[in-house]
C-alpha cells in the first residue's frame, strides 16, 4: 500500500527503544500501544518482537496510515488498530500484560494523562508492564535547555500541553496500582520510564 505516512523520528528512535522493550516485555504475551500515530513502531516491535501480540490504537484519524502499514507488514501477530481516546475509552480488565505508549503525556492534557495511567492500571493483568517513552522532568527541572524550550513552544500552542514530572506520574501509577521500576535515558534528551502493576 502506497502513501503510507512517515515519521523520520519514529525511524531514528525505534532502535534504541526496541532494546528496552525487548528486556521489559521479555515475560509479555500481549501489547496495547496507545497513541500509535504513524505504525511504524508497531510494525518494527511486533517484527522484532515475535512472541508478542501487538494492539495498535489511536484516535480515528489516524487510522488509515496505521491501517497500511499493518497491511503492508503482512505481520500475523500485528493487529488492526483500535478506536482509543484516553478521555473516553474503556478498556477490559487485565486483557493486556503491557502496554507501550511513545510521545504521549506531553502532547496531552493534565486530565488526559491521568485517564491513561486509569486506563492502563484497568488493562494491566496483576505484573503487567507499562512503558512510557517521551521526555519528563524530575524534581521540577529539565534535563536539557533544548527540553525547557520544546516545553514552552507545547505550551504556547496549548496550555494544557507540556513536559510532565516523573514524580508527579509516579503518583498516578500510584492511584492506579503501579510502581515505578526504572527510568532509562535514550537519545535526544528522552527517557523511557517502567512501571509494573502491583496491585490485583
């Protein structure tokens, strides 16, 4: 299928993340990404990933670009993406052992944010894995100037936007179940933090 949408960031970065995946979701059957934007993620985990099944989702406009990049990588344990929108979706209880989810928490409202880690301690089986890739803050601060910008050009678009503290989504795993196991630092100024449900 031709047309097909291109990210070259998603190229760049789907190296250094896939190794952390691949220790993270070693004991992982079944993958919920939230927020597949192009599929090119989707397409090089559940390639490189075989032992997972891999669940795309994103909002319906979306769609179509994830829909031909499952199509086009002919992968059995890829699916069709999934209507999700954190503000409004419900999800089954432990039907996934991990979700992923790449550039998310800073591109969406406060309230949002919290609806996904809700959202996700629902889905996550008792052990599951939650990996979120993006840029954080810790004790307030950015770990590069570049970061303190993007986090002020995201908010001069959308108030509701910015870089979110690790802490603070530490407290929301927290009400949800989850508990903060690592935080990997990964090329351009971005981080991958893990957290595991804890909690039945």
């Amino acid at each position: 299928m031709s047309n097909k949408p291109f990210s070259e960031y998603a190229e760049r970065n789907s190296g250094p993340i896939l190794e952390v995946l691949r220790n993270e979701f070693s004991n992982c059957k079944t993958i919920l990404e939230v927020g597949s934007g192009t599929g090119q993620h989707a397409v090089r985990f559940a390639s490189e990933l075989p032992n997972l099944c891999w669940q795309p989702s994103d909002l319906d406009d979306n769609h179509n670009g994830i829909s031909a990049w499952v199509s086009d990588s002919g992968l059995s344990n890829l699916l069709p993406p999934i209507s999700f929108d954190v503000l409004t979706a419900d999800v089954d209880v432990a039907f996934v052992d991990g979700v992923y989810s790449a550039n998310t928490a800073h591109i969406m409202s406060v309230d949002a944010v919290a609806k996904m880690f809700c959202l996700v301690g629902k889905a996550l089986s008792p052990l599951g894995v939650f990996c979120l890739y993006g840029p954080f803050r810790q004790g307030g601060e950015f770990n590069t100037a570049s970061n303190a910008a993007f986090d002020e050009s995201l908010r001069a678009v959308n108030a509701e936007m910015g870089i979110r503290d690790i802490e603070s989504l530490d407290d929301l795993g927290s009400e949800h179940g989850l508990s903060r196991e690592r935080l990997y630092a990964m090329p351009a100024n971005n981080q991958i933090a893990v957290w595991r449900k804890t909690s039945k």
